[in-house]
C-alpha cells in the first residue's frame, strides 16, 4: 500500500508542478508528513491522515508527535522485539520485520 501511495503522491506532485505559478507563493506540492495528504474511501466512510496516527502513536511510543510523524511516513520499520526503529526491513538475526 505504501508504494501506492507514493506513486500516487508524486504523479501528483508532477502534475502541480508542471502548472506552478510563482504568484502562488511557495511550493504547493503534497506531502503526507507536512499534513498536506489524507487517504480516504468515500465508498466506506473513514479516512485519516499521518498526523492523526502519529497523536495516538505517539503516545503509546512516548515519543514526540513530530517524530512520530517521520517515523510513519517512510522506509521504516518497527522491531518490536527489539524495540526500536529500523531503515532496514530485518532484526539482527536478519529475520523479516
């Protein structure tokens, strides 16, 4: 899922460049992590953003929502055994996370 939407993001992200105006001000291209992106399904009614996550994860990590945030949105990865956030997708005994 996560690739999706990263296609998705950045295919957009093309397309808003490509019309860009200098009169608009700074750069108007979505990023989930500035809270710019919600994913949602209309069909089913829920919907939600990075941000949203990262306060109740925050919470239960007792780290800070701002870290949090960049933690979701990303190549990383939880190692629960370990306890603690990895760029890579294996523990220490090269075991899928």
């Amino acid at each position: 899922m996560y690739q999706n939407f990263v296609k998705v993001i950045e295919n957009a992200n093309v397309i808003i460049a490509t019309y860009e105006d200098e009169a608009m001000g700074e750069s108007q291209q979505v990023n989930p992590v500035n809270g710019t992106v919600a994913f949602g399904a209309g069909l089913f009614g829920w919907g939600f953003t990075i941000q949203k996550f990262a306060r109740t994860y925050a919470k239960k990590f007792k780290i800070p929502v701002e870290k949090m945030v960049e933690k979701l949105w990303g190549d990383n990865f939880f190692d629960a055994k370990a306890k603690k956030w990895r760029k890579q997708g294996v523990d220490d005994d090269g075991q899928p996370l």
